[in-house]
C-alpha cells in the first residue's frame, strides 16, 4: 500500500499513468461526471480486495463495474428482454447504473457473493477516459465506507483513500447539479427481479425511469426487502 498517493493532473499523460498503475494491479483515484471515484482491474482478485481494505467497508456494497462502450455490455451481464437495445440506448451512456445478472467470471468478492453487478457508462471525464485505453474497471465511491455524503469531492477523495491508492488523477471539483438536489451519485436501478426496483435516486431522473419502466418500484425500503429475500438480512 502506497505511503502516499502520486498526484498527477487530469490529461493523456494522466491517463497513460493510470493504465500502467491498473496493469500493475494498483488502485487510481480519478473524477467521473458524479465524483470522485476510486478503481482497479476488475479481474484481479487482489487488486479488488485493496480497495475494500482501503474504504474499510462493512457493509453490502459491492463494486460496479465501469465499461468503455454500452455495445460490450453483453460480455459482461445477462441483459434482460424487456432492456432491449432501444430501451439500453436511452439508458447508457448516461447517470445510471442498471444491476443485472453477471455473466463473467469476476472475483467474487467484487459481488460479495451477489449474483449481480452494477454496470456504468457515462461521461469523459479522466476516469471514462481510461476505460478507453484500460477497458472494464472496477470503481466505488472515494471514502471511507459510512462516511459518504451527497458528493465525494477532491478534497474527501485525497483526505480519506490519498495514502491507500497509488495514483491519484486530479480533474479538478465535481460539478454540483442542482436539479438533483441531494441526489448527486448516478441513478441505481435492479432489473433482475420480476419487475425494475430503483435502487437509489439519482441523476437520471426517477421520471424518465418510470416513463422508460411504468412498472418500476420507486420505493428502496421495498427493494431490500426483494435483495433480502435474496441474499438474507444485508447491512445497506
């Protein structure tokens, strides 16, 4: 584990960095459009589990994984019929993250033994950036786990996870959108169910979820209740 974060500013030396960090099975923090994020190689078991040791996580949250393109989606997940490709185009690249069923042999602590993964698309900032060059990355929110607010800025990034990470790609402050109000992480949505659940409001607005998806279940405290029926009794 690094001493302390190198800190190198957003761009294509940045990025070049962070891909050789990630090919080395090392840990990057870098912006996203929502905030600050903090991400490995996905396949690499090792790499995974320093960023749960890093974000001192207890709870049930496992990681999503970042993709290049919304066309390499079915690499990855089992996309259900009713997301067909028209229904998909309206939702990535864009503030969601739908959850389906994994297809993929990731490590499993990834998933913490869920069947399930989170996949996300959006933006150019750094961190999509590098999944261009990189390909799939695994990602989470950079702080410590519990300590999250509406946004995870620079500042909480490097303050909380800046001696945990190797490389640290400073883009500069997140933006605020105020039509999201507390909501400012992306839209989380489960479609592994017999009908969508929203997960966590977010940026993608819960309207245009619910245009997309009339059956859509709006209320999280009746989505734990699917997930716990599930996994069993998870810390959320």
């Amino acid at each position: 584990m690094s001493a302390k974060a190198r800190i190198v500013p957003a761009g294509p030396a940045a990025v070049a960095e962070a891909v050789k960090v990630l090919q080395d099975g090392g840990l990057v923090i870098a912006p996203s459009a929502t905030h600050y994020g903090v991400f490995c190689d996905p396949e690499n078991a090792e790499a995974v589990a320093r960023v749960f040791e890093a974000k001192r996580r207890t709870k049930f949250g496992p990681l999503t994984l970042a993709i290049p393109d919304p066309a390499e989606i079915g690499k990855y997940v089992k996309v259900p019929d009713f997301v067909d490709d028209a229904v998909l185009g309206r939702l990535l690249p864009g503030l969601i993250t739908p959850i389906f069923f994994k297809d993929h042999p990731f490590p499993e602590q990834m998933t913490m033994g869920a069947p399930t993964i989170g996949i996300m698309c959006h933006g150019r900032r750094p961190q999509y950036d590098i999944t261009q060059v990189f390909g799939p990355i695994a990602l989470t929110s950079a702080n410590l786990s519990g300590a999250g607010g509406a946004l995870v800025t620079r500042e909480q990034a490097l303050e909380d996870l800046g001696s945990s990470v190797d490389l640290f790609v400073d883009g500069g402050p997140v933006t605020w959108d105020d039509a999201a109000g507390q909501d400012q992480g992306n839209t989380v949505a489960d479609f592994t169910f017999d009908v969508p659940y929203l997960v966590r409001a977010g940026r993608f607005p819960t309207e245009d979820l619910v245009e997309i998806f009339p059956n859509l279940v709006t209320d999280p405290a009746e989505y734990k209740k699917a997930l716990t029926g599930r996994m069993g009794q998870v810390r959320t």
